[in-house]
C-alpha cells in the first residue's frame, strides 16, 4: 500500500469534489506548479489532503509546505511493475526505502516516490540523454518539493573496462565525459594515420587542441567534474563493502585472460564515466573511450565505465544550480558493472555482443543492481542521520 499525491491547479481549489472524481480535468493532472496536492490516505504530509471512502470530500485552500528533501534518488530503469517482480535500478530503492508516496508526474517518464518521513525521494528518468534531461529538469521545477539542500545520488548499472576492474564492481565517479558530442568520419573514409573517425567537435582530426581543453569549463558540456571531495568521502564510507558474486560472474570473468583486474572478484573502487545515449561494444571503442576520457579531463580521469544518461543528468543540475534550486555540488554518481565494455580473447566484438544478450552473458546484472542499493544506501543513511550535521555543508575527508 502507498499514498498517492494528486496535484491540483489553484483555480481547481474552491471546486466541489465528486464521489467519482471524474469531474477532474486533464488540467487537474498536468498542473505541477500549484504543488497544491491531495492524498487517497491519511498520514502524508502538509501537502496532502485526506479523502475517506467512499469519496465525498471538498477541497479547500491551505497552507502549502513544500516536501523538504534530504536525499534524491536517481535511477534511469525500471523492468516491469515498481515492486514485487524482477528489478531494475529503481525497484530495491522503492522498497527497502520504504518510498510509499506517490507523487504523479505526467510532465516526466515516471512518477517520483517519497519516503515523507525521511526525507528521501527516487525518480526514474527513462533511459537515455533525451529523457534523463527532461526528468530531472521536470523534477528541479517541481513547486512540490524543496530541493536547495538535497543531496543526489545516481544509482545504476553500466559497463565496465577490463583493464581497470571487473564486473559486479561499483564505481563512484570523479569526471563524466559526453561521448555524443562529436565530429564523425566513417572508419573506412579516415586517413591512415588516425586511429579514430570519433573526434571532438570543432576540431579536424582526433584530439587535436589538447592544451586548450579547460576541464572546469567546456564549451557544450564535454566534460563534467563532480565534487571529488565529496565523491571521495563517499568511497572512503563504503570502500570496505562485500560485493555480491555469483559462479555465473566467475565464469564469465575467467574468459578475460591477460586482464587481471577483471579476473578479481568485484571491489568498490573510483574512476571516470563515459556517456553516450549510443550503446557501443569493442576493443576499438574501449580505446577510443579511454582516449577521450583522458582528451577531455587533461588526462586527470581514467575511463572505467560506461552508460547513458549522466552527461544530461550533470547538464539539468547544472541549469537548476544556476537558478538556485538545487546545488549541484552535492551529487554524485555510483554506477555498478553489469558487463564489460569489450570482448575477451577469442571473441570478436560482433560475437560478445550477441552473446552478452542471451543464456548468462548479463551474469552480473542482479548482482550490479544488488550492489546499487547495497553500497548507495550507505551514502543515503548517512545523510538523513546526519542531517544536523551536514544540511549546510556536505562531508568531506577534511570533517
């Protein structure tokens, strides 16, 4: 059982009721900003009101308290219902955070879940660059909710370098890199001498203009630097957490020969992320991956995983930071390895790919999504038990 937060428009207040509600409009669903909101149950919050069943109520004007968050939780996919079936990134969260309020949010891909109590709130925002951007932008505008001293956690599954560490690993990140924004040359059209046709935007061969990349300040939002002093306080609290393995993932690591890292049993650890709404897969693009995180971060970061969404994630926080609505200094990102990024010995790219989607070849995504919740939650409990203590200022190695 949850509660459900239906917004209402304000000119709709004063409006009388029916036992059905059919009389609502459309417009009673799509009016986010009045925030004004009402509750098939008790025990919810100010913003609430209570309709006893069967319904015959009045709604009246009262004084609105925006939802004071603590902690916003970020997944980017959900596989089926929210709860009581096989989970995606958002589903643990749901349940074992007890996120039982419902709040409607027709303007983004998916509703937003609150624990009132705690403080906490998880969105889903659809998978890629497109819907990661609108969700979060939706959710920053939200009048329901005061989210000046949230703090966000990105919490998701990705792939993972071989080179650098192994598949049920979660990674809290330092850089983000945007692998979309890009010059592109067919690879059989490219000079010999270049090893890529994938090359940054307003440049005329591959990493070309190096010295003038400014990490703190690209052009289009390449590059991303989250506050390491808060994304290493956060690995230093969960960096001694058991990870979850399976002899499925055993299995399938074993096949990396000459990879050491990746035939390691899966650690928490810290690197870069790369973001690109197209799926890629090969020893070919793991080079160039590794290439671009280290064009665009001064070779700073070290490329470790890969997904989609984050670089739009880092763009909305960065707009709503600048309205002063959140403040994009207290998020960070943890993704954990459901897959490598390329194939092992004895496979061509083509070949790991076809075979990543069937029998065992996702191995370690249960595991991946297992250790989101597992190693995330600890950041999350700090924060609402902490909350005196760091609602002003986030914590760091230094406090």
């Amino acid at each position: 059982m949850y509660l459900r937060v239906l917004p209402l428009s304000r000119h709709l207040l004063s409006c009388r009721i029916s036992r059905t509600l059919r009389m609502l409009s459309a417009m009673c669903i799509l009016s986010v900003v009045s925030g004004v909101s009402l509750a098939q149950h008790s025990n919810s919050s100010a913003n609430a009101i209570s309709l006893p069943a069967p319904v015959t109520a009045t709604a009246t004007a009262h004084e609105k308290t925006k939802l004071k968050v603590k902690v916003v939780v970020v997944s980017m996919f959900e596989i089926g219902e929210d709860s009581g079936d096989a989970p995606g990134e958002f589903q643990l969260w749901r349940e074992r955070e007890s996120l039982d309020t419902v709040y409607p949010m027709p303007h983004a891909h998916h509703d937003v879940f609150a624990n009132e109590q705690k403080g906490i709130i998880g969105i889903v925002t659809g998978m890629g660059i497109a819907r990661a951007s609108a969700a979060i932008m939706a959710l920053g505008l939200d009048q329901r909710f005061d989210l000046s001293q949230a703090y966000w956690i990105v919490a998701g599954i990705a792939g993972i370098d071989p080179m650098d560490s192994t598949i049920g690993s979660a990674v809290w990140t330092d850089y983000v890199v945007d692998g979309d924004l890009a010059h592109h040359i067919d690879a059989r059209e490219i000079p010999d001498n270049w090893d890529t046709g994938y090359f940054p935007l307003f440049t005329h061969s591959p990493y070309a203009n190096a010295d003038s990349v400014n990490v703190e300040d690209s052009p289009n939002g390449e590059v991303y630097h989250l506050n390491e002093s808060l994304a290493k306080w956060a690995y230093s609290l969960t960096k001694d957490t058991t990870l979850p393995n399976t002899p499925a993932m055993d299995a399938l690591r074993s096949q990396y020969q000459g990879y050491p890292a990746a035939l390691q049993q899966p650690v928490v650890t810290y690197g870069s992320h790369l973001s690109a709404s197209t799926f890629w897969h090969g020893e070919k693009l793991n080079t160039w991956a590794n290439d671009r995180v280290s064009y665009w971060t001064r070779s700073k970061g070290n490329f470790m995983t890969s997904g989609m969404e984050d670089s739009a994630t880092l763009q909305s926080m960065s707009y709503l930071h600048n309205a002063g609505l959140v403040d994009k200094n207290r998020l960070v990102i943890l993704r954990t390895a459901s897959n490598f990024t390329m194939q092992p010995p004895g496979l061509t790219a083509p070949e790991n790919l076809k075979q990543e989607s069937s029998g065992d070849g996702y191995a370690a995504m249960r595991s991946a999504i297992e250790s989101a919740h597992l190693v995330g939650s600890q950041f999350s409990d700090y924060i609402v038990a902490h909350w005196n203590d760091v609602k002003t200022t986030p914590p760091s190695l230094d406090k």
